[in-house]
C-alpha cells in the first residue's frame, strides 16, 4: 500500500524530493508558510478565472507566465528548477490557474509521471487516504502554499498513483490559484489540482 510522506519546510536535504521514486510512495508534501505569498496571490486572484500556461526551461517557462508579482514570479522559477532537476528534464509545463469553479471535483490519479502542485491562496488539493473508497469522508485536505508531489499513473510499473481532487470551489464561492508542474513528456489531461 503506497503513502505519503510529509516533509518540514524547508526541506533538510537538497535531495528530499528524492523519496517519491520509492515504490512504496504516491506522495511526498513539503510543508512551508504561505504567509509571504498569499498577499500577492490574492492580488492576482481578482484577475480569476485565468489559465497560464507555459513550456519550456525553467526559466523561459517561468518568466512566460508573466505579468505576475516579483515575490510569486520566483517561487514558481525555484519550483520549477526544482522539479526539472528531480525529473531530469531540461524543460517542463507549468500551468498557474485561477479557479473559480468546480474543476477536478472528481477523485482521479493523474496520467502522468509526477506532478507538482501547490495552491497559493484558496482551498488547497483533497487527497483520498491510502486504500481507502473514494468517498468525501475519505479526503484530507493540503494546506495553501504547501508543495505537492503527486506520483501519477504512468510513473512505473508497481509503483501506486496519488488519487486527488480540487475542491468544489464554485460551490464554496471561493477563488483558488493554483500552479500545476509537469514533464512535457506526457499529453496534457482533463486532471488537475
């Protein structure tokens, strides 16, 4: 049965990011404070619904996203450069979005290796609790600005996909910024955050 590893922000080690190639791992979180940049997210926010999307090296992908505050701008280059050199990829896709309905309600696994996800203001991503049924009950929920690492369907064989949803933020009435990370390796799904 696969699980999730959550990580103190920052993380100890360089190379933390490192465990999600286990077999036994579909996710790995890294906790870190949101505080200095939930002020510029919510500023951005006021612009949702929006859907960036970028390819490209780290940091041509992220510079394309822009207009974006200066404080926002570099966390997701530092994301980004991050996971390229965890996937060993020179190039990736990000995807900043301002969501303001119900997108990925749905409790899925990603089709893909491994994607990065971290909310910046709003509701963060549900996770289903290992081998549990996939209901609402199951769900606990990350927190805003914290990392995730979900390990996708077509990591490696024996290895068990992170399944997931975004919140229902139509029916909250509520507005999520969200950047989703991937390998350009992989089509791009109907899954999200």
């Amino acid at each position: 049965m696969a699980s999730a590893t959550i990580l103190r922000s920052p993380a100890l080690a360089s190379n933390a990011w490192e465990a999600i190639r286990d077999a036994d791992q579909s996710l790995l979180v890294e906790r870190r404070d949101n505080a200095r940049l939930r002020s510029a997210a919510e500023d951005l926010l006021a612009e949702a619904p929006f859907d960036r999307v970028a390819s490209g090296r780290p940091g041509q992908a992220s510079v394309a996203l822009a207009p974006l505050p200066a404080v926002l701008a570099d966390d997701i280059a530092d994301l980004a450069y991050r996971f390229a050199a965890l996937m060993g990829v020179d190039e990736v896709r990000l995807r900043l979005e301002g969501i303001t309905t119900n997108a990925c309600r749905k409790i899925h696994a990603d089709v893909t290796d491994v994607r990065l996800i971290t909310t910046y203001a709003g509701p963060a991503t549900q996770v289903l609790r290992q081998g549990a049924d996939p209901t609402k009950a199951n769900l606990w929920s990350m927190q805003p600005g914290w990392i995730g690492l979900f390990k996708g369907r077509l990591f490696a064989e024996g290895h068990e996909p992170c399944f997931h949803r975004s919140p229902p933020a139509g029916d909250l009435c509520v507005r999520r910024l969200i950047l989703v990370i991937d390998t350009p390796a992989f089509p791009v799904g109907e899954e999200g955050a």
